[in-house]
C-alpha cells in the first residue's frame, strides 16, 4: 500500500509538472510616468513612435480607459501588486513609504506556484522594506542585467513571471534630447492645461523621447521572446504606473494624470486588433495574471480579472466605470502640517466627478516655500522641469498663463465635476451650476457607497486610518533658491 501510494504520488508530480509546462508565461512591462494618451496606437500626435507598444495593440488588445488606483508611484505600483485599492493598504497608500507584510502579492503566488520569478530596474517604490520583504523584494529577485539575465537563470520548462520596469520617462531630462532627435516640436499636442509656447513644447519633446527608450526596451523583450520561441505562450502587457511628470498631470486625478497607456497580447488565445472601451483598473492586473496561470484568486483582492473580457466577452465583461483616487504624494503643505491632498474620484464614460476632502490644503502644495514642512519644498506635489518654471514665473503675463497657473496650482473646492462629452481635456469644473445639481449629487453618493463598501477608511464605519501620520521616508521638489545663501551661491 505504501509503494501505491509512491508510485500514485510521483506520478502526479509528473502529471502536475507537464500541466505546468503549458501554463502561460507573463511579462509585464511598466514605464514609470508614462500617462495616456502618450503612445502612437492612440494616434494623439504623429510626433511619439512607440512601435513596440503598437505591435502589442495590433497582435491583441488596445485599452482606451485604463486606470491607475492612484497617481503616485509607490502607491500605484502597491495597488498593482496587491490586486486592492491603494486606499485599503494603509501606509502603502502613500509615496515613498513602505508595504505592510500580512499582504499578499501576485508574484509570490505565482512563485508558490512553480513559476519563475523576477523582476528588473524600478519595481516596487520607491519606499523601504521591512520584515519578510527584506531580501525577497515584491517583484521577485531583481536581475541588475535584464530580461536575457533572468531568461538564461530560468530552470528548464519552468513558466515565468518578469516585471520589466523602468525609469523612464520619469524627470530628469536630458535637455533638448527630444529637439535634437529630429521631433517637430509644432507637431506635438499639448494638453488643453498647458500654455502653447516652445519651452513646453520642448519639455514634452524630451518626455517623448524617454518613452520612446522605454519602448525599445520592450521590442528587445520581444525578440528574446521571439528568438526562444516563447513570444505566443506569454501574456504580454505595457502600461504606465500613471501621468507624466508635468503640471495637472502626475499626482492629479484627471485624465492627465490617472489615465494610461495599456495593451495587452496572447498569442492565439486573444484575438488579434480588438479596441476595449470598457474600464478597467490596473488593480485588475493581479488576478488576470493568477487566473491564466490557474492559481487562486485571494478573497482580499478587489481587482476583477480581465479574463472573460480578453477570451470573448469584450467590454461587456469591463467594468461601466471605475474608482481611483490620492493620499500623501509629498507632505507638501506649509509646516506642520505634514498632510497630502486626499481626494476620491468616480470616472463614467460621461463625467468625471471629484471630491477633494482637504480643500483648504493647496492641492500640488504651497508656493510659500519658506513655510514649507519639508524645508524649501515647492510646489511639491509636481517634479521640478521647465513647464513647471514656465508656467509659475509666466503666471500674470496674460489671461492664458494665469487660467494655466490657477488650473495647475491654485487652490480647488470640495467637489468637481466635468462633462467629458463637452469637455475632454476636463478644464471647465460645473459643480457649481444649476443644470448638473442631480448628476453631482447622484455621482456623489455613488461614490461614497462604493467607496464604504471597498473598506475605504474615509468611509467606513468608526476611525479611519490616519494617512498624514505615516512616516514619510524621501524628499521634496526644491525651489530653485533654497540653500543658496547657505552654499554661499547668489
């Protein structure tokens, strides 16, 4: 009997190991501050060439409402990890903080799993680990040489998991990179936000060509695929961890900074060319991932696989509309208040409404960089570039640049509503007018349902968790001359 019972259990083992020979692999490529709709599938301009994201929208699937959970860094990539609302991960909710350790994340389940795992340049973050963390890194073991390190580590018919991370196009810029490569900077489209002049154009000529570099690291992935015969076993997906770096845009939740760039191809398994319209959340990511890998969705996660949709459903599998919203990007206020700008947001195909709980708070933080919490913190809730400069020091030159300070720096009321269909670029707030007085009020309570029943604190029953009290472990966005007299610079 106990012989049987050997013999039925390796031949279980060698059953199993087959069936996991045929699992898909995954590769999950993010950009970091790569927002929508900067890719050339979208067609927002002739100027950007993304042909390795294109490739991936034709052989499979372009997605034109993908969402981020929040517009900050650690906090989007924690919520793309978790599969959960940024909101429900306590201090992970917040940039530069760390990730608690009862949490699960869709690597290491893969990994418990058989899958490789492994991850290369900017994956969790950034933040500091602690606990189990240390030395076992969210993303799997970091391959300092790439994807090649990582295929050439993989043990023989084992299915792989790799996040390919990048730094691009996050700030600093080369200046002029963008110029100098041969873009026509009057071809490029501006968000409606930004005054037209050639500082910005120029800025935004630079951004492109970091997501460009960002996207030759994708088609090199690619043919490695392509070279060990692996390109159609794998779920490929390229996507964004939020908005560009720019004013309006990164740390803001419109569309300019919580929308992004997704696409995503498998092979045969999803039929080449389709377009969703549908919503989804890249807190969906975690378990599409786990379900085509045939490992067990946790209860916790509150992503909703894309599977369905991918193998047939379409959009009618999608979500009708989706949740994102902001904790503490940088504590960015004047001292003490070492708070960030806490807002919810509802995105439908016909409006976006907000709610901004601090309203008082400047919302991309103060212009009184003497005052600040963080020492000479300005403006600090968007990177330092020249459209930032361009845009403060332009701020009285004319109505335009005025409009264009006060919608990227000025104070803003407790709730916004935009009328997509009438107004895309979602510059026009008409909370306050009269004929959309039903439309706010319905917006609002639906977003506070959904918000209590997501196990938001702001919402839920009793105390919530206190975001602002998180230790904050980076720095600040400088004003050009703080430190000055003390360096003994003029």
């Amino acid at each position: 009997m106990k012989g049987t019972a050997g013999i039925l259990a390796f031949f279980f083992c060698v059953i199993g190991s087959l069936l996991a020979d045929q699992r898909p692999n995954i590769l999950f490529c993010i950009a970091d501050d790569w927002g929508w709709p900067h890719a050339g599938a979208y067609k927002n301009d002739e100027v950007l060439k993304t042909p390795a994201f294109d490739r991936i929208a034709r052989e499979g699937v372009l997605f034109h409402h993908a969402y981020i959970s929040s517009p900050s860094c650690t906090p989007s990539r924690n919520a793309i990890l978790t599969g959960q609302w940024h909101w429900r991960l306590g201090p992970g909710a917040n940039l530069w903080s760390t990730l608690r350790e009862d949490l699960e994340v869709y690597p290491h389940l893969l990994r418990s799993a058989g899958y490789h795992v492994g991850s290369w340049r900017k994956s969790w973050g950034p933040g500091r680990l602690t606990g189990k963390w240390k030395g076992n890194p969210p993303a799997g073991k970091v391959y300092s040489k790439g994807f090649a390190q990582f295929l050439a580590d993989r043990p023989e018919k084992k299915p792989f998991c790799f996040w390919l991370g990048a730094s691009d196009p996050h700030r600093a810029y080369k200046l002029h990179s963008g110029r100098n490569s041969g873009m026509d900077l009057s071809k490029i489209k501006l968000f409606e936000h930004f005054p037209d002049s050639e500082v910005v154009r120029g800025d935004v000529a630079d951004y492109y060509y970091e997501v460009q570099r960002f996207d030759s690291d994708v088609a090199s992935a690619l043919a490695l695929l392509e070279q060990k015969g692996e390109l159609d076993n794998t779920v490929i997906v390229v996507t964004g961890d939020h908005g560009m770096p720019f004013p309006r845009c990164k740390s803001n939740v419109y569309d300019s900074g919580s929308r992004v760039p997704l696409a995503l191809r498998w092979g045969a398994k999803v039929k080449r060319g389709q377009v969703f319209n549908g919503f989804v959340s890249t807190t969906d990511l975690a378990p599409t991932f786990l379900e085509v890998a045939g490992v067990k969705i946790p209860n916790a996660m509150t992503g909703r696989s894309l599977l369905s949709g991918l193998l047939g459903k379409g959009d009618s599998a999608l979500r009708p509309h989706v949740l994102f919203g902001k904790e503490r990007h940088v504590p960015s206020q004047e001292s003490p208040n070492m708070g960030g700008y806490p807002t919810r947001a509802i995105r439908t195909c016909d409006f976006l409404y907000i709610r901004n709980y601090e309203p008082d708070r400047w919302s991309n933080g103060t212009p009184n960089w003497q005052k600040a919490a963080l020492p000479g913190a300005w403006f600090a809730d968007t990177d330092n570039g020249p459209t930032k400069s361009y845009i403060v020091n332009n701020k009285i030159r004319d109505d335009v640049h005025r409009r264009a300070y006060e919608l990227c720096f000025g104070k803003r009321p407790a709730e916004e509503l935009y009328d997509i269909k009438k107004d895309p670029g979602q510059i026009k707030n008409v909370a306050s007018e009269k004929a959309y007085a039903t439309t706010l009020a319905k917006l609002g309570r639906q977003l506070s349902n959904e918000l209590a029943a997501s196990g938001d604190p702001r919402h839920g029953a009793g105390k919530g968790f206190d975001f602002d009290a998180v230790p904050y472990l980076g720095g600040a966005p400088k004003h050009p001359d703080f430190g000055r007299k003390k360096s003994g610079r003029k």
